[in-house]
C-alpha cells in the first residue's frame, strides 16, 4: 500500500462530513470475507468431506439428514466457537494493549486467562481427589469454574488496580503479579495431580475446540451481542485516552468511567471465550499487532481485530483438524500459525511505535 | 513505556537521595546474610548456628548435621545466591532495555528456549535430573534469544526494544506451542517436566552450582559494565548518540548479559518469572532510575526473594516442600500488589 491510502481524506455527504482512513474500510472488509469463506471451507472438510453443493443444500435446509447432523450439529458449532472466541480473544487484546499503551499487555499476561486455568484445572485436579472443594468444583463443571475463575482475576485486576480511577501502569504490574501467582497456582496443581489427571488439564490449558456443541456457543453469542457494539463506541473515547489521561480529561472524557467500562468489556469477552475453548493462547497478544500493521493506524483497531482473531482461530482450527496427521488442540495452532505472521512482519515492517 | 510518575515529596522522604540509597542497600545485604543463615540452619531437620559454625570450622567433622550442612545446606544456598542475583539483575536490565514494566528476561526466548530443549531430552534422550537438565536447558535458552536477536534485528529500522520484545514474545509462543505439541500426547514426559516447570532449588547439588557459576559471573561483570550506557540510554536514543554513547555496542553487551545470566539461572532452577519481574520494580523505589544503584540492589534483592522462598518453602509443607518458585509468586504476588498501591510506583 502505498502512503496515499494510509492517510485520511475528507469525506463530505450533505451536512455530514468525516475522516475516512481506507484502509481502515478496507481491512476489516476484506478480513470478513476471508473470515466466511475459511469458515465454508472449513464446514465441509473434515473426516467425512462433504462437496460444496451439499454444504450449501443442507445449509438452506435440503440436505440429507446425515450429512445435516456432521455439518449443523457436530462441524458447524465448532467453527461458531471458534469464531466467536477469536472475535472475543482479538478485541480483548486490542482494548487492552490500547488502554494500557503497551503492545505485550494481553489478557494472558494480566492474569484473566491464567485464572481461567486455574479454576478448570482446579475442577479437574480435585473432582478427583474428593473432599468438599471437588465435590463442589466436580459439579461446576470445568467452563463454569473457568468462568468463575477468569471473572474473579478480572474482578481482582480491576478492584486492586482502582485508585480513584485506572492506571494503565498500574494495571500492568497489578496484572503480571496476578498472572505470576495464578500461573503457580497452575503448576502446583498440576504437581500434585494424578498423572492422567494432570494430562487432561494439560489439554484442557492448551485450548481445544474439539466436542464444542450449541451450549458452548449460545452464551458467547449472547454476551459478545452485548460487547462487541459496546466496546466499538468506546472507540472514540479509546483515541483520546491515547494522548494521556492529563489530556484525556482535559478534552472532556469521563476518566474513571470509560476506564472502568473498557477494562470490563475486555474481561468480559476474554472470561466468555476462555469457559468456551480453554485459553487460546497468543491471539489476544498478537492480533492487534497484526491488525495495526495492516491498517496503519497508531493503535490496533477495534473491528479488524476482531474479525482477525476469528480468521485466526478458525483457520487454526481447520488446518488442526485437516493438515495433520495426529489432531492438535486449536491452542497450539493459533500459535505456529501467528507467530510467523508476526516475524514476518516485523522483519518487513516500517513501523517502530506500538 | 513513558508514564513517567514523580512522586509527590512527602516530608517523611525528604532525606537525600545518597542516603536513601546506601540505608536500602544496607538494608538488603543485612537481609541476604540473614536469608543465607536461615536456608542453612532451617529445614527438615533444624540445625542451630553453633552446629553450622563448627561444621564449617572444622572440615573433618563427620557428624550427621556437619554433613548436611556442607553437602546439602551450603551447596544450596550458594545456588540460591547465586540465581536469585542473576535473576535480579537480568530483570533490571531488562526493563533498562526494552524500557518496558512488562520486560520479563524470559521474553527474549530463554524460558521458551530452555522449555523446549528440556522436553526434547526428557521425551528423546529420557534424561531424568535435574542436574542432568542443566545443558539442555542452557543451550536452548542460548539458542532460543540468537533467534529472537536474529528476527528482531532484521528488520528496516534495526533491533530496536520494541522489535525485539514483540519478536521475543511470538518466537517465545512459537516454541511453548512445540513444547504442547509434544506434552499433549505424552503423559510420561508431562510427569518429568511438570516438576521442572515450576523452579525449586531442591535436588540441585554443588555440581550445578558450579556448571553456572562461570556464566553467572561473566553475566554480571558485564551488566555492571553496561550501567553507564544503560544510564544514558534510559535519556532516550537520539540524547545518548548526542551525548556520545554507541547504542548498538551497549544493547548488545546488555542483552547478552541477560541471555548469561538467565539462562544459567534457568538451566540452574528452572523458569523463576517472579524475581527477575519484580525485584527492580521493587528496589527502584529507594533507588531511583540510576542503574549503577538499581542493578547490584535488584541483584541483592532477587537473592534475599529467592532463598527467602525456599527456606519458607522447606517449612510450610513439611516433612515435604513447596518449591520455591511456586511460594515466590503466591506469597510474593500480594506484597507486590501491595507495594504497587501503596506508593506511587517510579515509571520507568
């Protein structure tokens, strides 16, 4: 792309008129289709390939009922989860990395994503063991602990960093002490858990897709229906808090309120996402970076990440369950799918801020 | 990272910097003498003072406590020193480098590094000790930050912190995926390194601390080395070329001090996040920005955290122990929280 698209020309229509960034437009366009057709590509591959004809036949209700059982009710949440979990992972990242200013401040270096673990961990390790605290966490259920686990490091993050408003130094140190005990709190378990026990929990903190079914996708649904649009108002107010909070305030933003409401947009997407697959690691850290080296702006964009993260985890998913011989968990393969992409780009890239 | 906090000067800190500065490190050399008394005298077996004293004194002594002082205490004290100085002092680095709060020394690969090489010898060559982990971990530690140089480096504008954390932290994910792809299906490996993972100086004999020592030796020399360019670095690049200072020289001594210096500790114990995270954040409070005071007190401090950890360690499960790492970051984690609320943490 050439410096032309980059910059920001004035749009006029009538009495409206606006800055309006191409590529900006651009991106999250082009990474929505890519988006739908990775995620059609991915419905009809699989141990059982079905053609395209028959995917798009059973997909408007003409299908034979085999092929609808694979493609609606074993392949199709599948890919919604993971889908859904990108979008929730990517804008997490990108509120994150913005409010704090830092680009390696990601849910899973603040702690959310390693409460997550611990809780499910937790309920795995001592379901076993018996006792009261099993008996309890058995009957969670391993998302429900993950959920109460990440809401309640959120929760912590957020009450301890408060100091009549939010910090972004402050809730990075505040958040790497939380990851540092909650991550101990993983290994010990992790030590002191049967071996079989402790390799299930092992799947389980790497993040996996496989067996997600409706359940798993009707509450993030709900909750991302509810974030999604509220984090992208916060978007303005994203732009100036950039500046400083000396300037932020003195451009008339509400401090401690639109800092508390992005720090718990962010919790909540990353809590919901990580109760449905398990932590995905890296998509919150690196998509926005990738998105902001896309579209060139001085801070990961909203909508492009997360529409990036859900092109990443469902391409993960789909090259785990077709590419290799042995099936990976989804966790891994966000990784070694991203990982280069970002190398790649920093080898090349311009840009030397965040 | 530039949030520069100045904190308000309150009456009670009025006192002059100098002083300030010497009463901490005082502070903290009396607490590391203390420390390395008590992770000789406390343990499974409680050893009075005069019992180490004449074990020390009198090399012939061959009672029960005189050998367990000098073949199990002593070996893993000097260990413990020795880590938790290197730890500190590559957090401190760290952090001066990448001029970042999140600037961990595992982020330039080492940890991811060490990880891997240490599960392909459990998983290939069914190597079992931790002793036996020790040039595993250091070779992969050593190759893992190369390749974080070598990617962080070729880019357009050179190796600058930004690229080389960025790069560090997706090299240092590339590999921990490696390292579950192998664990995932391999339950028997999981069990050798689940206990690698978590960092513990126990099981480590004086043959460990003796195959690190060299590499945390040259480490500090050379990051004492570095302080005056890392001072002048932290004005920002464009003043300290003004002011005469060759800033790729100084990154790389530095950086290469804190591949020697963690990746020996790692080899040595393990990934120990905690220390090298916190302990500057902790000791700039007294010492300010100027990295001749910060490095040898985060050093300090990073010893007296660790062998602090161990010896509680040693306690609160007995007859068994927690492992070190494992207490350093659960008992550690709140008090830092609590420093960090408390008074205005120094920007960086």
């Amino acid at each position: 792309m050439s410096a032309t698209t980059a910059t920001a020309q004035a749009v006029r229509l009538g009495p409206v008129s606006g800055r309006l960034r191409w590529r900006s437009v651009l991106v999250p366009l082009t990474t929505g289709v890519v988006l739908v057709l990775v995620s059609a590509l991915s419905l009809g591959r699989g141990d059982f390939p079905i053609g395209v004809g028959d995917v798009l036949r059973t997909l408007v209700g003409l299908g034979d009922p085999s092929q609808a059982f694979v493609l609606l009710e074993l392949r199709a949440p599948r890919i919604v989860v993971g889908a859904l979990v990108g979008t929730a992972l990517g804008l997490a990242g990108a509120l994150f990395q913005t409010f704090a200013r830092n680009p390696l401040a990601s849910p899973d270096v603040l702690g959310i994503t390693q409460g997550a673990s611990v809780g499910a961990v937790a309920a795995i390790v001592l379901a076993g063991g018996g006792g009261p605290a099993g008996a309890l966490l058995g009957g969670l259920g391993v998302p429900v602990a993950a959920l109460a686990g990440a809401l309640l490091a959120g929760s912590l993050l957020l009450a301890l960093t408060w100091r009549s408003g939010i910090d972004g130094y402050r809730l990075v140190l505040v958040g790497i002490a939380l990851w540092s005990a909650a991550a101990a709190l993983t290994d010990w378990l992790l030590t002191r858990a049967d071996i079989t026990d402790a390799a299930a929990a092992y799947v389980w903190i790497t993040g996996s897709l496989n067996a997600r079914t409706w359940d798993h996708a009707l509450p993030l649904l709900g909750t991302l229906a509810v974030v999604l649009p509220l984090a992208l108002a916060t978007s303005r107010v994203l732009g100036v808090l950039q500046f400083g909070d000396d300037t932020a305030r003195g451009l008339g933003v509400r401090l401690p309120l639109a800092q508390t409401v992005v720090v718990l947009l962010a919790v909540v997407a990353v809590a919901v996402a990580v109760a449905a697959s398990g932590p995905v690691t890296f998509v919150a850290l690196v998509v926005p970076q990738i998105a902001v080296r896309l579209t060139g702006g001085s801070r990961p964009p909203l909508l492009a990440s997360a529409l990036l993260g859900a092109v990443l985890v469902v391409g993960a998913d789909l090259a785990a369950r077709t590419a290799l011989p042995q099936a990976l968990p989804v966790g891994i393969l966000t990784a070694v799918l991203g990982a280069p992409y970002l190398l790649w780009l920093l080898v090349r890239g311009r840009r030397r801020t965040t | 990272m530039t949030v520069p906090v100045v904190a308000p000067a309150s009456p009670a800190r009025r006192m002059p910097v100098r002083t300030r500065r010497l009463l901490g490190l005082g502070l903290l050399v009396v607490l590391a003498v203390v420390a390395a008394l008590a992770s000789i005298a406390v343990g499974t077996r409680s050893i009075g003072l005069g019992d180490v004293w004449r074990a020390l004194a009198d090399p012939s002594l061959a009672t029960d406590d005189a050998v367990i002082v000098r073949g199990l205490r002593i070996p893993r004290t000097v260990l413990g020193l020795l880590v938790g100085t290197a730890l500190g002092i590559a957090g401190a680095l760290m952090q001066g480098h990448t001029r970042n709060p999140l600037g961990d020394p595992g982020l330039l690969g080492v940890t991811a590094g060490a990880s891997l090489a240490v599960v392909l010898a459990i998983s290939l060559l069914g190597v079992g000790t931790p002793a036996g982990y020790v040039w595993f971990a250091l070779a992969g530690a050593l190759a893992g930050t190369v390749l974080v140089y070598a990617i962080g480096s070729a880019g357009p504008g050179g190796a600058t912190p930004l690229t080389l954390a960025l790069a560090g932290a997706a090299l240092s994910a590339l590999l921990y995926a490696l390292v579950r792809a192998l664990l995932v299906g391999d339950a028997q490996t999981l069990d050798s390194f689940r206990f690698w993972v978590v960092g513990s100086l126990a099981g480590r004999g004086a043959d460990v601390a003796w195959q690190v020592a060299p590499f945390i030796a040259v480490g500090i020399a050379l990051a004492v080395a570095n302080t005056p360019a890392l001072n002048l670095l932290s004005l920002g690049e464009d003043v300290a070329r003004g002011l005469g200072q060759r800033i790729w020289p100084a990154r790389a001594v530095g950086l290469f001090a804190v591949t020697l210096l963690c990746g020996a500790a790692t080899a040595a114990c393990g990934p120990i996040a905690f220390v090298g995270l916190v302990a500057p954040h902790v000791v700039r409070a007294f010492t300010g920005p100027d990295h001749r005071w910060l490095i040898p007190c985060a050093g300090l401090l990073g010893a007296v955290l660790l062998l602090t950890a161990d010896v509680l360690g040693r306690v609160a499960a007995r007859p068994g122990e927690l492992q070190a790492g494992i207490v350093l970051a659960l008992i550690g984690a709140p008090f830092f929280i609590a420093l960090v609320r408390r008074r205005r943490t120094v920007g960086l």
